[in-house]
C-alpha cells in the first residue's frame, strides 16, 4: 500500500512542479510518521524515502535506533524548550522554531553539545489562533535577532496552512511565504540562508509545490489515516 500511495503522491507531485516550470527534483517530500509503526515506515524506506517527520521529540527518539542509520529526521511540530538537549544532535532540520526565545534556548544547547542546528522559522501566515508561529509582521524583527546566533542557522520558513476542503484557499498563504522568502534573501543578512519553504500537506501539497515549496510534509496520503 505504501509504495502504491507514495507513487501516486511523486507522480501528483512532479505535475504540479512541472505545471510551475520547476524541477520535481528540487521538491524534497519528507514523509510524516508520527503514530505510524517501525513496518510502515520501513515500507516508504524501501521505496527510497530518507526524510520522515515527526511532531514529537520523544517519538523521534524511539524510532531513530530502529531504522537504519541513512534516515533524516525532521521535528516539524511545536517544540517544547525542555526537550530541545534531547532533539538537536538527532534531528537534520527543526521546522517548528516559532519564538525567539526558543531559538536562544537551542543556542545555548548547541553551544553546550558543540553543534550547528539548522532551523526554520515558523509563520503563521493565516494567523489561526489556534497555530504557533510568527505573525508576518513579526517575522523580520525575528529573523534578525536569531541571525545574531552563530550556532543557530536559519534556511528557511515553514507555514502549515487551515484545514481546508478546497486546496486552493491556501494558495494566498503559500505565496505571501514564498514572497516573505524572496524579501528576506534580498536583505543579505550574515547567517541567514533561506533555501527552504516547508509548506503543504496531504491534501494541499500540489499547490504549495505550485507556489515554491521545497519541502512537503505528507503522512496520510502515504501512510493512510491516523488512528
């Protein structure tokens, strides 16, 4: 089921990059298994997946000694400071970093462990009360007080657009994130490097990878629902 399911989301993904005029190659897909047993993911290895995402520290720590040593972890949901000593020498990339005092806590951290932590910032482009993150105004301001960090990086933002029936309502969001990326390269800041736009799910990735996503972040159209 899962290799089926995976070839139906490349294939769903590699149009909407070449409807854009962009290389699918260029869109990383990160498989989200959080909830999902050790077999399943096994399954999306063995189709080529690398990049699993989880919204847990503690289930990233039980999966990783189980599956072989290649796999990238990404932490894509809210990230608790007392669990950022556990998550940094273990995770590729956080997507969550969604205050500046989170982003200080994992300095300090980092500082201790002698590590460099890629991060990307959180912005809550729709401003859904019930959703961390950045509010656009915001996020600037943010970027250059964690830019002063030399163990903290920034490559990018991550958005998660509103639970939508219809993919397109979201399209206004992942541009207004594509075009925050755009202005913030343009200002040439020292340790800033935005490369990634982590936007899109199950049911909005194609748009997302329409409007500039490098990074989608699916599970159930992979894995199937959660239980």
């Amino acid at each position: 089921m899962v290799r089926e399911n995976l070839r139906e989301v490349q294939e769903k993904l590699t149009a909407a990059a070449l409807r854009a005029g962009r290389k699918p190659e260029d869109v990383l897909l990160i498989a989200v298994s959080k909830t999902k047993p050790i077999e399943l993911m096994m399954e999306a290895y063995e189709a080529g997946i690398r990049d699993f995402g989880e919204n847990k520290v503690q289930e990233i720590l039980r999966k990783a000694p189980l599956m072989p040593p290649d796999v990238r972890w990404h932490m894509i949901g809210h990230l608790q400071k007392n669990k950022v000593r556990q998550v940094i020498g273990t995770a590729c990339l956080i997507h969550s970093v969604d205050t500046v005092e989170l982003a200080e806590k994992i300095e300090k951290e980092a500082e201790k462990q002698d590590l460099d932590v890629d991060i990307l910032l959180e912005v809550n482009v729709a401003e859904e009360e019930t959703k961390f993150g950045f509010r656009l105004e915001e996020t600037e301001d943010a970027v250059r007080a964690i830019a002063a960090f030399p163990r903290v990086h920034i490559r990018g933002f991550m958005t998660s657009a509103p639970d939508t029936e219809t993919p397109e309502d979201n399209r206004k969001f992942f541009r207004k994130l594509s075009d925050l990326a755009v202005d913030t390269k343009s200002k040439n800041l020292d340790n800033v490097y935005v490369s990634a736009l982590s936007m899109g799910m199950t049911n909005d990735y194609e748009v997302a990878v329409e409007e500039g996503a490098s990074m989608i972040r699916v599970g159930t159209a992979i894995f199937g629902a959660r239980t």
